[in-house]
C-alpha cells in the first residue's frame, strides 16, 4: 500500500526589508519547505484571505500595519496559523502580548538561521499534531456517534423481540419499564438482580434475558433453586467435585456454572444461599473462576449471571444474613417486577393469553362472564401471576366460572387449604392478621408432622417463604417430633 505523502507546510514571511525577506526565503526553501512573502501587515492579511498559509514569520516593526495587530488580524483569518516574531527591538511588552496572542516563538534580530530552522520545524510538528488529533477527534465523534445508533437500533429490535414474546403479557406503563429494561440490559454481560414477590414472573424475566442476549446459541440456561437444594450438597451442585472430595463422591462431577459455560446461569432466591457459601459465590461473579471440591486447578468460565429474590435484601444485610459486597455485585442492574394488584389492567389480558394457552391443550376455550371478571377484577391476586395461571388452568378444564369464584374465596386468610393454591401467607400481617397466621401455619406444621415442604404446598407458599416466616415468628418444632417425610 502507498503512502500519500503530506504537501509540505507554507511559510509566509512578513518583512519589510528584501534582504531578510530573501535569505529566510531561501533558508526555507532548502529545507523543504514552500516559502512566500510580503512586504507589508496589509498584503499578508490579503494572501491569507485568497490563499491561507501554515506558519507566518512576523516582522514587528513594520510601516502601516503594526506586526502585533497584523498577528491578531491573521489569527481572526486562519486561526490555525502558526506565528513566530522576529524582531530587532525586543521588549516585555511585545513579548507579553505575544504570549496573548499564542504565538509560536519570539527570535530576536539578528536572526540565526539555526534556531530560526528549528523554531519553524517544530512550529509545523506542533500544527501537524494539532490538525491529525482534531482529524481523530472527528473520527471518534462519527464512530461514537455510529455506535449509538446502533446501540439504538439493537435496543429496538430487542424491544420489538420483548413486545411480541406470548409468555409476556401485559400492557401497563409498570410493565412498559420492564420491556424497555430487558431490552436495554439484555446485550451487555451485566450481573442482573431481579427482585419481585412470589409469582411475578421473575423466572420469565431471566428466561428472557439469557435468550435475546445470544447467549442460548453459545451456552445452556442452567436455572439453580438454591433453598431447594440441601446446604451440604448445594457448593458441590454449584462448583463440582473431584472423585473423593468427600463420602460418597466417587466419580468426578462437573458443577451447574462449569455445565453453564458460555451460557446463563440463573440463581432462584439467592437470599436463601448460606452465608458459607456466599464468599465463594462473590469470586466467582467477580473474576469469573472457580475450583472444584477437592481440587486446587482454576477454573475459568464466561458465565451471565442473574439472580432472583423476593426475600427483603436490605434488612438481611443488617442482621447479617446477607453479605453486602454480593447484594451490590449482584445488583449491578436491577428489574423490579411489580405485583398483579397494582397493575390490575393487565388482569384482562392475562387472562386471555391463559385461556388461549391451556385451553388449547385442553381443545376448548371457555369464556368469562362479565360478573365472574368483575369479581377477579376486585381480587388483590396475593399470589400474583401464578396464582391467575392456576385459577384459569382449572377453569380452562372445567368451563365452570365457579372453579374461579371458589379459588378466590378460598384465598381469604382464615381458610386452610389441602390443595394447591392462593396462599394465606401473602395476605397483610397487621396484629390481629398476624395472630390468625401464626395459628394457620402451626396448625398445618401440626397437621404434617411439621414437613415444611408439605406444609408450603398446603399453604399455597413457596418453602423459602414458610421457612422464614417460621423463623420470624420464632416456631419451633415439639420436642421428641420426627419430621414425616424428611424435611
């Protein structure tokens, strides 16, 4: 490839004296560069207007124009010039206002010809530098300027992919601001925090991300329920192990971020994670590395991490639950999910993607009446989008509205419940609720020999949700009690 060499730079010499204006002249000539003249402030004023030059080498007494007011007058033309006095009266003054004036350098007469060759050499080098960073100012503005517009345009396309997902369901503002935060977050490799109560959607959310981020094609999704899985077993189901690392660790296993690698990795109520483990969890979110259980070789994974919670962060951090430094790492970007009740316009529309979805397996599509939607209408939904889908579920196989108007009865807080369900728990716990839900839960831990995981599925609740409500209100299992069916 060629090289366009660079025209060399003009010089403009302004003198009245033809000896000077010849030798410098000829000194510039020689060393290459394109040398003109004028013998007079006002014919280099008029030469810059029709043609313009690089460097200007100013004589300061000069008749007419004076040589300072001709600087100023040429810096108004071609403020780019670079100028460099010559004079045969030097001052404090002059000198002063030539630095007002930027001007280059300040020889003295008589003129050496060496330090005037050096001081118009580095008066080009300076322009040069000066016109070549101004050319990459210009481009980095166009590439910055590129970049937000595709920046743009991907947000839209992703907003458009949000906007026509059938499992996304909702036309209020609140869920407006949900789209438009997928969209914007969904292209980057930042730690998400989803936050929302019970049923929200925060599964979908997640789901989503990982999908219109590209990183499906380059990796699994590997969701991790961590207050379902036992505490002894969760950092070996989380990082691996080695063959021996423990009893019963008889083969090598890889962990769920090792299988997620490349992909996504989604970790369902994070603020039910021991605080054990929640040490190892920050290094691996931070540095993106790991070691198995057993073994002192690094790991190394491009892994998205996002996590969920419904669980109060803030107040857990205060008593020590929850390790700061990871709340703040994992809410590097936060979605807020709103609950049902207060979006209720997006009640109608939920409803009908629900009929569609499960009445088309169920090869019907029953309607709603007017009264029946009313009365869901004034439900508070405690169990939010979940609880909808299971409400229309069971009437997308009965047809019978009152499959609906049962359910809603039965989430009042003083009716317990053997099936699954809207939860009592989600109610409001004012001193008087407070009490009937305290007596509720003992009376179900009661009923199955205090199995909390069947006594959640009784209640409608999640397991986390009741094991911290036990341990809110200080229950305690009876002396000499053994646990039905494990935990």
């Amino acid at each position: 490839m060629r090289m366009t060499k660079e025209p060399s730079p003009s010089v403009l010499v302004i003198d009245d004296e033809p000896v000077v204006r010849e030798s410098v002249s000829r000194m510039l000539y020689e060393l290459g560069f394109c040398p003109m003249a004028a013998d007079s402030g006002e014919q280099a004023l008029e030469m810059a207007i029709q043609t313009g030059y690089d460097i200007a080498l100013v004589d300061l007494s000069m008749p007419g124009l004076p040589g300072l007011e001709t600087i100023r007058r040429l810096k108004a033309v071609r403020p780019d010039t670079e100028v460099v006095i010559m004079t045969g009266y030097p001052s404090l003054e002059t000198s002063l206002a030539a630095l007002d004036e930027h001007v280059f350098a300040y020889l003295c007469k008589p003129l050496h010809m060496k330090a005037l060759a050096r001081s118009v050499r580095s008066a080009a080098e300076h322009q040069r530098l000066v016109r070549q960073n101004r050319e990459l100012v210009r481009e980095l503005e166009t590439e910055r300027n590129l970049l937000k517009k595709q920046v743009l345009e991907d947000r839209q396309v992703f907003e458009r992919h949000v906007a026509t997902r059938p499992d996304f369901v909702g036309e209020s503002k609140a869920m407006a601001n949900v789209r438009l935060q997928i969209a914007e977050v969904a292209s980057s490799d930042m730690t998400v925090l989803i936050r929302g109560e019970s049923g929200t959607g925060k599964d979908v959310v997640a789901r989503l991300i990982a999908e219109i981020s590209g990183r499906n094609a380059t990796g699994a999704f590997v969701k991790i329920n961590c207050p379902a899985i036992p505490e002894t077993l969760l950092e070996s189901d989380l990082f691996g192990h080695e063959a021996g690392a423990f009893t019963g660790a008889d083969r090598r296993k890889p962990g769920r971020f090792e299988l997620a690698a490349g992909g996504t990795v989604f970790l369902d109520e994070i603020a039910e994670i021991p605080t054990t483990l929640q040490a190892k969890l920050l290094q691996v979110i931070e540095h993106k590395q790991f070691c198995r259980l057993g073994d002192t070789k690094t790991i190394h994974i491009d892994t998205r991490i996002l996590a969920a919670t419904n669980a109060p962060v803030e107040d857990m951090i205060a008593t020590r639950q929850f390790r700061a430094d990871l709340f703040h790492r994992l809410n590097d970007y936060c979605i807020v999910l709103p609950p049902l009740r207060t979006r209720m316009e997006d009640v109608p529309p939920l409803i009908d993607h629900f009929i569609a979805k499960h009445g088309a397996v169920l090869h019907r599509t029953p309607e709603i009446s007017a009264r029946t939607m009313s009365a869901m209408m004034g439900y508070t939904w405690p169990g939010n989008v979940r609880e909808l889908e299971a409400v229309i579920r069971r009437f997308a196989l009965t047809g019978d509205e009152e499959t609906i108007l049962a359910a809603i009865g039965k989430a009042e807080p003083r009716r317990v419940v053997a099936v699954p369900g809207p939860s009592p728990l989600a109610r409001p716990a004012g001193s008087s609720l407070r009490a009937r839900e305290v007596k509720i839960i003992s009376e179900v831990l009661a009923q199955t020999g205090w199995n909390r995981r069947r006594a959640a599925e009784l209640l409608g609740t999640t397991y986390s949700t009741l094991r911290r409500k036990i341990q809110v209100y200080g229950l305690k299992k009876p002396a000499g009690l053994e646990t039905s069916g494990g935990d």
